[in-house]
C-alpha cells in the first residue's frame, strides 16, 4: 500500500526541485485561455484590439519608403554604401532611440488599444551584426524599457519572432535570404530554440507580456516543395514550445498558420499545450465572416482562442467593415503598423524634404561596386536625411492619422 502511494506520489512530481509540476497556462495573473476565450487577471473576458510596433526592432523597406531595398540586410547595406558603416551604426542607434519612445505607449493607450505586437529580428539576442551592434545585442534593454512603459497603463505585449533564425518565411519580411531554411536546418532549429527558452526564461514571471508569438508567416506560397515545408511547422513549433515550457508555464505561445498565417492545415495535430493559441492575418478581400470561415472553423474545432495578428493597408471604409466582421465573430485583432512613412497607420512619419536622395541610391543598380560608386549620393547631404528621419520619427513629429483609429474602433480626437 505504501509502496503504491510513493509510486502516485513520484508520478505527479517533477524532476527538479521534488515540488508538484505547476500547471500550464493557470496562474490567474498571468492573461488565460479558457476556450476560445482569453481570460484576462481580473477574471473578464479579454478580447484583443492594439496594433503592432513594425519597422522599429525589424526595420522593412517600404516603411522608409523603400521598394526594391526591402529587408532589413538590404537596407543596412545600401546605407553603408551609402554613408559608411560607423555612421550606419550612429544612425540605427538613434533610430532605435527614437522610433518608439514613452509618448509612443501613452499614446496608444489613450486610443483604447489594449495589445501591442512587438515583431523582433532574432539577431538582437545573439552576437550578429544587427542595427549598429555587434556582440552586445540590446533586445532584453529594448523590451525591457517597453514593458516599464507599457506597466500600469492596461497594455499588454505580444512578442513576435518576425524574423528567424534561417528564415522562416523566405520572402523580405523574414529578413531572410529567399528560402525558409529554418524548416530544413537543424543549426538554425537549434537557435531558434535558444532564443525562445532564453526569453522566456527571462519574461517568466513578467505580467505584461501576453505570449509568445513564435513565427511571424511561416512558409511564404512561392516553393514547389511548400507541402513538405509545411508538414515540418508543427515540429518546429513543438520544439520551442518544449523549450519554453522547461523555464515558463505561465505565457500562452500562438502558432501562426503557413502561408501569410492564413493555411492552418499544416497545424491540425498542434493541441500539444493547454497554453497554445492561434494566430491569423489577412490584408484586402471581402469583409464577411465568410472570408473568414476557414479561421473560425479552426478555431470552434480546436476549442482555442484564434486572433488577427495583422490586418491593414486599406481603406478606412473597409478597416471599419472588417473590423466589426471580427468583433461580431470573437477574432481579436492588433493592426499593422503603428508607424511608418506617410499614412495607412496609427502616426504617419513625414518624408524629410530631399528624402528622394535616399530613395533613389536604394532603388539605383549596386550589384556592383562600379555602380555603387557611380550611384553613391553626396554623404553630407545623406547623412543629414537619415538623422532628420530619425527626428521626424519621433512621436512629437509624426502625423496623427485620426480616421484610420477610429476606423478600427478604438479613440483619437
């Protein structure tokens, strides 16, 4: 008798620490699933509406007004053919200074949002060479400062792996280099991995973080071998969630669907966690449920709460339309972007006056060196344009795009 009440006993145990295995996903301040439902601290619903902080920890080309320099390699090269790599560093370090700052959060908070998608190159928590640091990265001191602002004001964070080790996606969103080697490469799995369970350990007992958003758009729909991609996401996700769980049971991990987060097939087998969640995106197309029946289904299916990662870039008319689709239907939503040169978001950055200098030297021919010397702006001129960028940046400086919030229900004046 009392040797099977010692054999119970071990069975419930962990492994360190001799205490019983804490329950995934049940501390009730940390933000819960229950359903399809998120349960927020107080014990309400809590239904999703914010927006996402692009282009500031990830930088992307179009968001400088950028078209064919389009990632963020792409845009740190052209500037360094531009103006040097030391005033390539000086640059990224005030741009990351500025871009996002405490007004930022104030901000949006004062329109209602109750969620911020913080999307991160995976670069800032290594040694690699990202945006003017090498071997001293500054992901933890960024987030770090984003979570003191954002503490007290009813704003959760979501962070979103947007470009991952390999690339996840294989297309410029992923900062990649066309293909998602993450799915094939066991070198870049294993850092992948790293990284998570090295952020997670670190923002464990963090209330202000929502989850953990582990890819950003897996498996972009342009490879012949997409199906077998595909059939390896699962395994992927599974392996960061593991590694999450050894060090964080309190935050909830959502899983994007492949292609542009909108295919949950390859995700059928993905209830492998009581703290998963899902997420989906969609830009343009109709604005009834039925565009949307496939994410619904999925998401009645699996029992599990299924929200709008990203949605935007249209017009005011059909944002209000959509959005109201979502509501009605209990899909959360966070829009993209927060920010970004001229409109289609929250604070539209004005193009600095000569800002074409710049824009031309990204869109010039430089593949090769013949052709970037014959292209290369005058670097007075263009180091003055990417500083007063980094000015103009500031939330102070931006236009506030009134109709696009309340487009999407929330408040501006």
């Amino acid at each position: 008798m009392l040797k099977a009440l010692f054999i119970l006993l071990s069975a419930l145990c962990i492994s360190c620490g001799g205490g019983y295995e804490k329950a995934i996903n049940s501390n009730p301040d940390f933000m819960r699933i229950d359903g399809a439902d998120l349960i927020a601290p107080n014990g309400e619903k809590f239904f999703i509406r914010g927006t996402n902080l692009g282009n500031w920890l990830n930088p992307e080309g179009y968001m400088f007004g950028f078209n064919k320099t389009n990632s963020a390699w792409m845009i740190d090269l052209m500037f360094r053919q531009a103006v040097g790599p030391d005033f390539t560093a000086e640059f990224w370090r005030a741009f990351k200074d500025n871009y996002v700052t405490e007004a930022d959060i104030d901000f949006i908070a004062s329109t209602g949002a109750n969620t911020i998608r913080v999307p991160f190159n995976y670069r800032l928590f290594t040694d690699e060479d990202y945006m003017g640091l090498t071997a001293a990265q500054d992901g933890f001191e960024r987030i770090d400062r984003l979570v003191e602002w954002c503490r007290g004001k009813g704003v959760y964070l979501i962070l979103d792996m947007h470009d991952a080790p390999g690339g996840q996606t294989g297309d410029n969103i992923d900062d990649s280099y066309g293909y998602p080697w993450l799915m094939e490469s066991e070198a870049s799995q294993r850092l992948f991995v790293d990284i998570w369970r090295k952020i997670a350990d670190h923002y464990k007992n963090e209330t202000v973080i929502l989850g953990y958003d582990l890819l950003n758009e897996p498996i972009a729909p342009y490879f012949d071998n997409m199906e077998e991609l595909n059939s390896k996401l699962a395994g992927v996700y599974r392996m960061a969630t593991e590694a999450i769980r050894e060090v964080d049971r309190n935050h909830i991990i959502i899983l994007g669907g492949a292609q542009w987060n909108g295919n949950f097939q390859p995700l059928e087998d993905t209830l492998f966690d009581d703290g998963v969640m899902y997420s989906c995106h969609r830009y343009g197309g109709p604005t009834d449920a039925d565009c949307i029946r496939g994410f619904i289904d999925f998401r009645d299916k699996t029992n599990r709460p299924m929200y709008m990662g990203e949605i935007g870039h249209n017009t005011d008319e059909w944002m209000a339309a959509f959005c109201q689709t979502m509501v009605e239907n209990n899909i959360g939503y966070t829009f993209w972007p927060y920010k970004k040169i001229t409109n289609s978001c929250f604070v539209g950055v004005p193009a600095p006056e000569g800002w074409d200098l710049i824009r031309n030297f990204s869109e010039a021919p430089r593949s090769t060196y013949f052709e970037v010397r014959a292209a290369r702006p005058n670097q007075a001129e263009a180091r003055r344009l990417m500083m007063e960028f980094v000015e103009n940046s500031r939330f102070e400086n931006c236009v506030i795009q009134s109709s696009y919030i309340r487009a999407i229900q929330l408040h501006a004046e």
